[in-house]
C-alpha cells in the first residue's frame, strides 16, 4: 500500500491584546531633620487651655496655649522678640513686629521701625482677640510663642490644663522631625533601577500617596501623604532608616500585543523579525519589533487590526519562511 502523503495546512490565529501597569514593589525611605521644638518667651500664671493636639500643623497666627485666660499665638518671625515694645519704641524689632501684624491685616501703614500710634491701635486689636481684659497697647513678648520654622507638626505637647505656665526657654511643644526627602529603592534597599518612562502612582498601605516624577525625590504632595501615614502607624520618631513597603504602577497602564511565538520568524542575520498574514488567499509578511514574552506568546510593539489573521505555522506550510533582510 502505497504511503499518503499528507500536506501541511495553514493555521490561523487573531492577534490577543494584553495591558500591563508594571507594577513593582518598592521601599520608601525617608531623610528626616532635626526635631523643632517650641519654647516659653517667660510665662507667668497657670496654663487655662491647650489649644492644639499631636498630628496638628502649627502656623504663624495659630492660638498654643492659653494662660490666666489669655491666648498665646505662634509667630514664625527672624528671631524671637525679647523686649516690651511702647510707643516710641525703634529697632529692629519693631519692624519685625509690624511686618507681623502686617500680614493679619491688623496695621495698614507701610512698616518702618518706628512703633507709631498705628503700632498701639494695632496692638490694643490684638490685645483684645486674645482676651487681655485691659488692653494697653504695649507688646508683651510672652503674647508670642516664636516658631523656628514656617510650620511645625505637634509631635507632643510638655504643657496641661492647671500646669504652672511654662518659664522662659521651657519646652511647650515638641515637634515632630520634619521630612526632608522622600525616595524610593528597590525593597532591599539597593537604588531603584529599570523604570521605564511614564507616569507612575505610588501605593502605600492600600493608599494611594500620589505621582511620581522623580523617584530619587518624591513632590511635596507625596511626601505630605506619606507624613500622614507614618503619624497613623505611630512611627513619627523614627530613625533615619525608616521606611514602608509599597508598589509603584503605571497610571495609564501599557496596552501590547501578543502573537504565538511560532508565528514569529526572523531574517537569516537575526536582526529583522517578522510575521505572515493571511492577504487575498496568500500571504504577505508583516515586520515587528519584538519586546519580550512569555511561553508561547510574543508581546510585539506594533498595533495589529483585531481580525488580522496570523500564520501560526510558517515552517510548515511557507517554502521560504525567513523574513526579507532589510539590508
């Protein structure tokens, strides 16, 4: 019996599509400062409120404590003030003072040294919003509690309700370090490489913190949110070596598409890749550019149309299934 020989048919398949975040794990380490701590300018009577909590924000303007009924605000000024300031009073100071009621709107003439009429206008307005029964229109330096920088977070308070007020250079408050910088390695702590090009998001705890740019120094945004994470955790005070486990993903995630990898042939150099398509009864080859894969699937970079049939087996059924050289 003669033996049959059976030819090779063509097979066919439709181009699959797959997207891809690129979602990794990360480490994200902050740098932390110096704590700031806040001081009495030299109180006198008993402490009759405390008017922030830990985790709060403190600015300039802000009411700290309370003391024989009066508030103490927060100033973030060059230097702390040191002396009682009247009328006909000069100096340094002074303008510093000014430049302070300044931007509460509580003085309108342009600042200038001199602690003028306005100055006292100016001052009795206060005196009265902190509740000072006889406003006299002198600046009393322990109105003020001096902030060593634009903002401090409370990270706990040396001060309670019917303490004694707190003498001059007594701690008040204590800050929290202040962040510095924010970056991300890879979760062993090695520096973070391979990232392709794009807009990524991080994810911290299940929260999304917020974009990142750079990886080496994340925004303000970023950092503020993961502030707000390490205060829920309890993890304020922590070392420089600090951090937590998150995953960075591509906000618009990647769309690719994938081929068998049968179909995929190459020229005889190894430089140009290719597939076959079904065209009119023939076939006409189609370049790629391959960008990785799996087992049994190739991701290619060129879009294909959706009903696209692919040559699945063109070492079976093609005489010359290399791809044309481009050279």
């Amino acid at each position: 019996m003669p033996d049959l020989e059976v030819s090779p048919q063509p097979v066919y398949t439709l181009p699959a599509t797959s997207t891809d975040d690129e979602a990794r794990a990360v480490r994200v380490l902050p740098t932390f400062g110096e704590p700031v701590t806040l001081r009495s300018s030299g109180l006198d009577g008993v402490v009759t409120d405390v008017l922030v909590r830990p985790g709060e924000t403190i600015r300039t303007w802000d009411e700290v404590l309370a003391v024989n009924g009066v508030m103490r605000i927060a100033a973030a000024t060059d230097r702390p003030f040191h002396r009682t300031l009247r009328f006909g009073s000069e100096g340094d100071d002074v303008l510093m003072l000014e430049h302070l009621l300044a931007s509460s709107g509580r003085i309108e003439s342009v600042p200038d040294r001199v602690y003028d009429r306005g100055t006292v206008a100016a001052i009795k307005e206060l005196e009265r919003s902190l509740g000072v029964d006889r406003p006299t229109g002198e600046f009393d330096p322990g109105l003020v509690i001096w902030l060593p920088a634009p903002t401090v977070q409370v990270d706990e308070l040396d001060v309670s309700v019917l303490d004694p007020a707190p003498t001059l250079g007594e701690v008040i408050v204590e800050g929290a370090r202040p962040l510095r910088r924010l970056q991300l390695t890879e979760p062993t702590g090695d520096r973070l490489a391979g990232i392709e090009p794009g807009s990524y998001e991080l994810v911290v705890d299940g929260t999304v913190l917020g974009i990142v740019d750079d990886p080496d120094a994340l925004g303000a945004t970023v950092r503020q949110a993961f502030r707000r994470l390490m205060h829920q955790a309890g993890a304020d005070s922590t070392p420089d070596a600090y951090g937590m486990d998150g995953v960075i993903r591509l906000i618009q995630p990647r769309r690719s598409t994938l081929v068998p990898t049968s179909s995929v042939m190459t020229d005889h150099t190894g430089e140009q890749t290719c597939i076959w398509v079904k065209e009119e009864g023939d076939h006409r080859v189609v370049p790629i550019t391959v960008e990785g894969g799996s087992l049994g699937a190739t991701q290619i970079a060129e879009p294909l149309d959706d009903e696209i049939e692919i040559l699945v087996n063109p070492v079976d059924v093609l005489e010359a299934p290399q791809c044309p050289s481009s050279s």
